[in-house]
C-alpha cells in the first residue's frame, strides 16, 4: 500500500462520504453526481486494488475479474465505512481481503511446520513489505480455518500491524470485539498444529507450550512444582494422602511428600519427605543438583553422587547457581550455608533468609518482619522498606541483586535502587505476593487473589505488566482448568512453573510453561 499516493484517493473518498451524508439528510445531491464521483473514485482505486487482488490470488485472469467485481461494490461499501471519518487508505486492504475471502472460499487442513513458522515470523512483522510467495500460501491457508471477521482482524494486527483501537475503528466495533475476534483467531490457529495428549502437552504455532507433569505413582494425590532449571528440567513434590484417627483429633488427612525431579517428561524419585512437612525443593540453574528441604529432613541429589538424607532442624529456603551457597534459616534466625559450615545472617528474630544470587554475593529476606538484603562482599545489611505498612518480605532475587521482588502487606512487590519498592498492581485492594524472578529482573511470577476470591497465577513484565497466566493462555487451557500458583521463572525467563487444577485427571497438579525461544 505504501507504494501508492492515496491522498487523492482519501480526498475523494471523504467528499463522497460528506455527499451520502448530505442526501441522507436530504440535501440536494442528485444521484448522478454519485454515480461521476463514485466512477472517479474507482478509476483511481483501479491501480492499488490490481496489484493487491494480485498478490493475494496470483492468477492474472481472476484478479481482472475480482478487481472488477469489487470496484464495481464500493460504492455499496462506502456509506459503511464513512461514519468512521477514517482515510480510504486504511479500509480499502480489509475490505478488499474480506470480498476476496468471500469470492474464494478454501478451507484447509492444519498447518505445517514450515508454516507454522512463518506464521510466528508474521506475530512479530510490522508493517512491512509485499509478502512472499511462502507468507502468501500460510496466509492462503489461514484464511480457510478463520471466519472472515477472525481473518480480517487477525491479518490487520499481524500483517498490516495495525493497534487495536485502529482496528476497531476500522470495523466499527468495540476494543473488546476486536480482543475477542482476536483471541478466537489465535485459538483456532493454534488448535490447529499440535495436542500431545500422551504427554498431556499442548503447544501453539509460536512454540509456547502448557504442560501437566502428573504425579508419582504411589504418591498419586497431588503435586506442586516448586523450582526450574534454564533447560525445563522441573524440581517439586507428590502427595499421597492417608487417612489416620487419634483420640486427640479423630479422623484426619495425613499426606506424604516424595521429591521428584522431572526431565524430558519423565520423573526420578528423589525419596519420601515426611507427612505434612512442609516441602521446598531448589534447583540449580544447569539442574544437576537439587536441595529439598521439609520440617522433617533434608534431601539433596546431584547427578554423581545421587540423593543424600540429612536430619536438620534447619530450613532451607534457596541454592545458589553453583550449589554451593545455601539460605535459609536456623532457630528463628537468617543463615548462610557454604564451605565453612553454617553461618549467621542476623542475630535478630524472627529473620530468615529466602534468596540469593546466582554468585552468592547477594542475599534477600527478612529481619522483623522488614524486607533486607545482604550485601555478604561488605557485610552491609539495607533495609528495603515497605509498601506504607509495618511488614515486608524478600522472596527472590536477580542476577546482579539490582531487582528484588516479594511481598508487603499482602501485595506483590518490585525493588529497584533507583525506584525502591513498587506494587506490581496499581490496585491498593489487590492480595498477592512475588515468588520468582528471572536473572535479568526483567519477569517476575506469583499468585494473586481475583475479585471473586480465587487465586490464579500471574506473569509481570513492564509492558505489560501483572497478566493472569490463566487468560495469557486461555488457548491452551481445557475448560474448567486452572493455573493457581506460579512459584517459579527459569533463569533465563523462558519456562514458568507452580501448581493448578487440572480437568483432566480431577486434582491439583504442577503444570510448566515454556514461553518459547523467543522468550529467552
């Protein structure tokens, strides 16, 4: 369209537009002079409306015969558009893709590969140059699975890179139609490439997948994902629940942790935790080593050596890249665990340590009840403040300690040095708390409660801000399934774990995100 000087076409378009206006309200325009400026407009759509009806069908003899047909249809097209004063220029491409659609209906099957490639090359396109021969057959395709409205609103976000308040005004329809139209398009296009339901996998045409990783087989209740290695590798625990009585309080549920570490879709049992123990599991960045951490014992595995049993009355909350620095906490105060053997954080209570940065140098928690950091290179201990009440808690932290992220009276935070600590939701009514934070700061997950009182899980970035990763992606979410809690973001920002509902199997199960290559 660029190559065309459409202001002549605009200054017609909008004068017929003022004369249908007039002869509605009765004034004076005879339908002759319609009919001359309608014929004017035409001959000079002519040349523009050629060449794209050529690229879209490449058939020198229909695109004579679509062209005309169309011309010969604008002035029945015209009125339409007119009460939405928008330039010619940024209607003639819709609605001609649209009369096209019509004039050659194809459905076809799901897309390739190879397709399916280049469709996410044209997500990421702005308004660009002709399509080629490649883009022009995806787009072929796509036009058969979509409906005309899906097709004309995906192709005026992903090809023309039109906003979405443009798009809207384009079609006279509200923001949210166009999201809706938007989020139906994207559906149907990514039903359309791949459902490994014997991996409980679902994947879009952009490589973003959602994954339920199941549970052991003796420990079939339940199962969180608490930690993620660069590569996906998965760290958490399965449940089993047991039914016990007491004299002291009867008939109770009793559940059984078991450790796990899940790769390339398969599970390693790491050993029995205890019951009602509160687990938390910590993998390292590479996933050669985990550390697994309850109220009754301490596990820790790597990949020569295997899985080690330790009894410890201390908790570990978090292991450094190398795995050689543990935080946590011992009698009620913060502790660093390294190659000299426990040391002290803080001699105050309550205080705990509950990140620290991949070299070891930084360490994030809490004292009283008030978010720290560790600075261990110089002993300095800085206060990060709170969110204007009384308690704040450090819960995870970047690479270079410069983005510290948790929760301050019942909400999610974000600390910078430049910006000290912000709320990751504007709204002061919000409950939510920060779990996870890639290595360059840039996301960050956790859970939030929704205005009906369910928790979901979120992903915030600074574009976009906090986004319930249950709406993020609805596409590949079955009905009724839920993402709940997301505790943990990869290294690199690329996979996303935690705990949901899972319709499939009835229960609580962890689930991994992979955001896809793009993401990282």
């Amino acid at each position: 369209m660029d190559r065309y000087d459409w202001s002549g076409v605009d200054h017609l378009a909008s004068e017929i537009a003022s004369m249908e206006r007039a002869r509605g309200n009765g004034a004076g325009v005879s339908e002759s002079e319609l009919r001359e400026a309608y014929d004017r407009l035409c001959e000079q759509l002519r040349p523009a409306v050629s060449e794209m009806i050529r690229v879209l069908l490449r058939d020198p003899k229909a695109t004579e015969r679509v062209a005309n047909e169309f011309l010969d249809r604008v002035p029945l097209m015209l009125p339409v558009r007119s009460g939405a004063q928008i330039p010619c220029s940024r209607w003639i491409a819709s609605a001609l893709i649209d009369f096209v659609y019509h004039t050659n209906p194809a459905a076809q099957d799901a897309l390739n590969p190879q397709e399916a490639h280049l469709l996410q090359g044209l997500m990421d396109a702005e308004l660009r140059a002709p399509l080629n021969i490649e883009e022009l057959n995806l787009i072929d395709r796509v036009r058969g699975i979509l409906t005309p409205d899906e097709f004309l609103v995906w192709y005026d976000y992903v090809v023309n890179g039109y906003a979405l308040t443009d798009i809207a005004a384009l079609h006279q329809e509200s923001p949210t139609w166009v999201e809706q139209t938007l989020q139906r398009a994207r559906k149907k296009l990514w039903d359309a490439v791949t459902t490994d339901t014997s991996r409980r996998t679902r994947t879009d045409v952009f490589g973003q997948s959602l994954t339920w990783l199941g549970v052991l087989r003796l420990y079939d209740h339940s199962s969180v994902a608490h930690s993620v290695a660069t590569d996906g590798t998965v760290a958490g625990v399965a449940f089993a629940e047991e039914h016990r009585y007491s004299d002291s309080r009867g008939n109770y549920a009793a559940y059984i942790a078991c450790a796990f570490r899940w790769k390339d879709y398969q599970f390693e049992e790491l050993g029995e935790l205890g019951e009602n123990c509160n687990p938390r599991c910590m993998i390292t960045p590479d996933g050669d080593k985990v550390v697994v951490s309850s109220d009754a014992c301490q596990l820790r595995w790597d990949a020569e050596q295997g899985v080690q049993r330790l009894i410890a009355p201390d908790h570990v909350y978090a292991i450094n890249a190398c795995g050689d620095v543990l935080v946590g906490e011992s009698e009620g105060r913060a502790v660093r665990w390294n190659s000299n053997g426990k040391e002290p954080l803080s001699d105050e209570t309550p205080s705990a340590a509950r990140a620290v940065s991949p070299n070891g140098k930084y360490i994030a928690g809490h004292i009283r009840r008030q978010a720290v950091c560790w600075d261990t290179a110089t002993g300095v201990i800085r206060r990060l403040g709170t969110l204007g009440g009384e308690q704040s808690e450090a819960l995870a932290i970047s690479k270079d300690g410069s983005v510290i992220v948790g929760k301050s009276d019942g909400r999610a935070f974000r600390w910078t040095p430049d910006m000290g600590m912000c709320a990751l939701s504007q709204s002061e009514e919000e409950v939510s708390q920060a779990h996870s934070v890639s290595y360059d700061g840039a996301r960050i997950v956790g859970e939030a409660l929704d205005e009906a009182g369910g928790v979901y899980a979120f992903l915030w970035t600074q574009d976009d801000e906090m986004q319930n990763l249950n709406v993020l992606f609805a596409h590949l979410r079955e009905l009724g399934a839920t993402l709940e809690r997301a505790y943990a973001i990869s290294p690199n920002g690329r996979y996303i774990v935690g705990e949901g509902y899972c319709v499939e199997t009835e229960r609580k199960e962890a689930f991994l995100i992979d955001l896809g290559e793009l993401a990282t």
